[in-house]
C-alpha cells in the first residue's frame, strides 16, 4: 500500500525536481553570460564584418568583376562622402547558427539581402539610398527583405530626404524560384510603387543610375525617377532578359546591349543621360542633386555669394550674343551657346541630350539660384518641335514644378514639326501634351524671344503664364506662319494671277511682297503696339534673367511654398 501512495505523489514531485533543476541551469547559463550583452554585440559585429568583407570564392562576386562592374559596397564609397553611409538592416539576411555553450550560438556564415540600404550623405547632404548586390541572386527578391525595400521608399516620406537608387538586377524583383521556395504562386503586386508615386510628385528627388542589367522592377524602379543615368560600359534596361525574349518572339542572338543597351534606351527617353562609366553616373547624380531641394515643401539650394563657383557677375555683358543669330533666316547657329553664355559659368547641366534633339532641356544657375532651362535646336529639324522633343520638354516642365524651380525659355521656333513622319509620330498630340503641361504648371517662366515664335508651338510656349515675363531679342520674327510657305498660302490667287502675265511676274509679285512683310515683321513696329512688352540689347540679356531670378526667389518663393504646405498648389509629376 506504502508503495502504491508513493507511487501516486512521483509524477509532482518529479515536476518540482525538473522546475528545480530548469531554474538551476538557467542560473548557470545567466552567470555565464557577460552583463554588457558583448556576446549580442559580438555576433552584430561579426554578421557585418560579413557582409562588408566580400567572397571571392561566390560565383556572383567573380561574375560580377569579370564583367568590370563594382561591388555593391565599392559603389557606396565611391559614391558618397567619406565614412558617411550608415546601413539600415544591416543584419538581414539569411545566417547559419553554431551553438557554442549550453543557450550560447555563434554565426558562422550569413547570407546578406541583396539589396543594401541605408542613409549617407552627398556633398554634405543627407540622403537615402539603395544599392542592388547582383552577386546575390542577380538582385532578385528571394534574396531580399520585401519589408526592407518598402521601408526605404516610406522612409523617404516621411523625413522628406532625397533618394538615391543603383540599380544592377532587378531590385527585388520575382523569380521562378519564388514559387518553389514558397510551395505556391503569387499575384505580383508592385505594394512599393505607391509610395514612389507619392515622392515623384511631392518633389523628394528620386535619382537612378543603371549600373548593370536592369530587369523587370528594377528597370521600373529607375525609369520612374526624376532623372537616370546609365553607365555606357556596364548598363542595359529591359523588360525582360534575352531568353526570356527568345523564348517569347523567336529573336535569337540578343545580349544586354543591343537589346537594352545605352543606344537603345539612351536615345529614346527611357533613360535621361549617359555616362562613359560608374563614376562618371555618381557625378552626374552628385550634380543633379546640387539643383533640387529635398522636397517640393522647400526652395532649391542657393550657392551662398562668397562661394568660390559663384563669383560670375550677374551684370555680364557678352557682345558677341548680338551677331549670334544670322542675319540670313535660313542660317542656323548653335542655342548652347546662348545659354553659356547667360547662366552662370560652369552651371549648365543638361538633360536628354540624346533624345527629343529638337528641343534641349536642362538645369542650371542665375546668380547661385537654381533654374530649369529650355531651349529650342534649331541645328536639328529647323527647330520644328517635334513628338519627342515635345515629350522631353513636358517631363522637364513638371521636373521643374515639382522641384519650385523657376524656367528660363530661350524660343525660337518655327512651329510643330511638319511632314509624313510628324504625322506618323503623333506630333500633334505629344504637342497638345506640351501645351497642357505648360497650362497646368505653376512654376514661373521667363522667356527671352530669340528669334522665332510662330504657331500653335510658339504660343503655347510664349502664353502659359498671365502676364507674361518676356524680353525680345532685336532678332525677333513671330506670327501665325513663317513667311516662307505662308506667302504662297496666303497669296495664291494674286500669284497665280501674276504667273498668267507671262515669265517673271510671279517671281517679281512674290519679292514685291516678300519685301513688304519683312518691312511690317520688323520687330520694332510690335513694340511699337505693344505687341511685345521690351526689346533689349543681346548683350544685356544675363542681367535681365539675373533680375528675374533674384525676385522669384527673394519674393516670390516664399509665397509659393506657402502656398504649396496649405495645399492651393499640388503639382504632379505623374
């Protein structure tokens, strides 16, 4: 009987003999551990001294120096000021654990994300950044935090910093991969892009450089900036990969560059600008930066007066703007010329040279203060805006508003583009598009009249803001048409009447009234009607846009950011 109620006490008291013993190796393990949690601290140390120190032994890491690419963390040097980056998730990633001592482990190898993110500064300002490890997984997602690489993007929001994205693979893009791991297929919601599309029109900069192939959300990622750059000797952009392509239109023997290289994407607006290689992309970020404010609840920087790029005296003259434009009409000249000439020295950064070469567009300085720049190219097309021109000119319209810079317009134009291609390419409608950008943009604009302004182009451009701001040149020719082809227009029945009076009449009639217009078109006849509001002296033209400048920033500006913090002004990027 004394066995059986013994028996019947064992199983409490074999609970308190195990809570006893429990209690007693936890004791022993927390006397074991240092109070200063050093071995927490050892293992943070020891997972980013990883993820710092690359494998030369990893395929994706000798692939990526073979292709004459940097590293991702070679590329964050180079790119900010020294010693400033400071990661955010450093430690995620995937690690494989040792255990050392009863409740103790150490990491002895670690798998970082692929995609490096953290905050750093650019010529003293502080920036967000997210740089692709294509050694990883070629950048896709399942070597990724989805959480990190949304985090960034509402960071960016919420501290109203620029963001700054390398982009080699695709971002954290999907694999087929994915849907092994996971065991099921996914709906491939973009849940960051919203967040993007918040920054574009709120003005926070977004800057991408293509340093790599990039595919899928990563091309999206870069493409949605405000301004891109690719390196010509590394970068490509496409939808998806050669195999992919030759599997799904049959085109065999594509690489990266003639699918989706710089001449591809380079000239045809997808990707702003070029650049000869990795640092030369870093340095047009740096520049680019340097114009724009961190958000559009801010002015842009402006260049203190004792700074050393700023000692351009915003009363030069330059003589030599008034024999710039031929006296011959049909003659063409170089529009960069005019616009060194004006803004301050070393200032002009322009925008998609390689594309929309009818019209050139770009950033720049008037007395330290920041302006967008535009200008028509009359050494391309006559100068006749065409689709693409107007496109690129719409994007940089909204770059501007978004950014509060105010818009210098250098016009000279004959009109829209005319002729088959025009009207294959959609000219009309891209212009169209043009002409409500400038309508629904609020940014100011300052127009200095070159030489032509003719049709719909031309006053789309000249009559966007109420009153205008505008000087003309002594240059100047404006009106419906162009006279030539508009005489014929206008005239033809008295030329067909003068053609009927025997060889010679025509030509005469016709220099009869070729003469009489070019005598009513002289400029000072519509000064005269106050057609135009001023002409000036060429020469004096930086002094003029200087004043200009001045007074949108000294007592404009601050309205406008008012303005836009209360809401009465929204400008839209996208």
């Amino acid at each position: 009987m004394s066995d059986d109620g013994d028996n019947s006490k064992s199983p409490k008291v074999d609970a308190q003999s195990q809570q006893a013993s429990a209690s007693k190796r936890l004791r022993q393990i927390s006397s074991q551990l240092p109070p200063d949690y050093s071995d927490v601290l050892s293992q943070i140390n020891t997972l980013r001294t990883l993820a710092a120190t690359p494998d030369p032994s990893r395929r994706g890491y000798v692939r990526q120096k073979q292709a004459g690419k940097l590293w991702v963390r070679e590329r964050l040097e180079q790119l900010l000021d020294p010693n400033s980056f400071r990661e955010i998730g450093s430690l995620s990633g995937t690690v494989t654990w040792e255990k050392t001592d009863p409740g103790r482990e150490k990491p002895i190898s670690f798998v970082p994300s692929n995609n490096v993110q953290g905050m750093g500064k650019l010529n003293g300002r502080r920036v967000l950044l997210t740089a692709d490890d294509f050694t990883l997984r070629s950048g896709h997602a399942d070597g990724a935090s989805h959480e990190k690489s949304i985090y960034v993007e509402k960071l960016a929001l919420a501290l109203k910093l620029p963001v700054v994205k390398l982009v080699d693979g695709s971002s954290g893009g999907g694999s087929v991969t994915m849907i092994r791991s996971a065991g099921w297929s996914y709906l491939p919601y973009v849940s960051m892009y919203k967040h993007v599309v918040e920054q574009l029109n709120q003005g926070i900069p977004n800057l991408g450089a293509v340093v790599g192939p990039a595919i899928g959300l990563g091309a999206a990622r870069v493409v949605s900036c405000h301004f891109s750059v690719m390196a010509a000797d590394v970068g490509s952009l496409f939808n998806a990969g050669p195999e992919v392509v030759k599997n799904a239109t049959f085109e065999e023997g594509l690489d990266f560059q003639t699918l989706g290289g710089p001449t591809v994407h380079c000239t045809n607006g997808t990707i702003d600008n070029l650049a000869a290689n990795e640092s030369e992309c870093y340095a047009q970020l740096r520049t680019v930066l340097s114009y724009l404010p961190n958000s559009g609840l801010e002015a842009p920087p402006v260049l203190p007066s004792d700074n050393k790029n700023n000692d351009d005296p915003e009363d030069r003259e330059d003589e030599a703007l008034r024999r710039i434009i031929p006296r011959r009409q049909t003659r063409m000249y170089n529009p960069r010329t005019i616009i060194t000439s004006v803004v301050d020295r070393g200032s002009w950064f322009e925008i998609g040279a390689l594309w929309g070469r009818t019209a050139i567009g770009g950033l720049a300085r008037l007395g330290g203060r920041p302006v967008g720049v535009i200008s028509l190219n009359c050494e391309v097309n006559g100068g006749a805006l065409d689709a693409s021109g107007s496109q690129k000119l719409a994007r940089l319209l909204k770059l501007c508003d978004v950014m509060n810079l105010p818009v210098l317009q250098f016009i000279d134009v004959p009109g829209y583009s005319i002729g088959t291609i025009a009207e294959r390419t959609a000219t009309m409608r891209w212009g169209v598009e043009l002409g409500k950008t400038y309508f629904s943009t609020t940014t100011p604009i300052f127009n200095v009249i070159t030489r032509r302004a003719y049709g719909v182009a031309g006053g789309l451009m000249l009559g966007a803001r109420d009153p205008v701001m505008q000087v003309a040149w002594p240059s100047g020719q404006w009106g419906s048409l162009p006279l030539e082809g508009g005489i014929e227009v206008a005239h033809r029945h008295e030329l067909r009447e003068a053609e009927k009076r025997g060889p010679g009449h025509k030509d005469a009639t016709y220099r009869e009234l070729e003469e009489e217009y070019h005598r009513l078109m002289n400029p000072v006849r519509t000064a005269n009607a106050f057609g135009v509001e001023e002409i000036i002296d060429p020469k004096d033209t930086r002094r003029v846009c200087c004043a200009w400048a001045r007074h949108v920033y000294g007592v404009l500006m601050a309205g406008r950011l008012v303005d836009r913090g209360a809401g009465r002004i929204v400008p839209r990027f996208v």
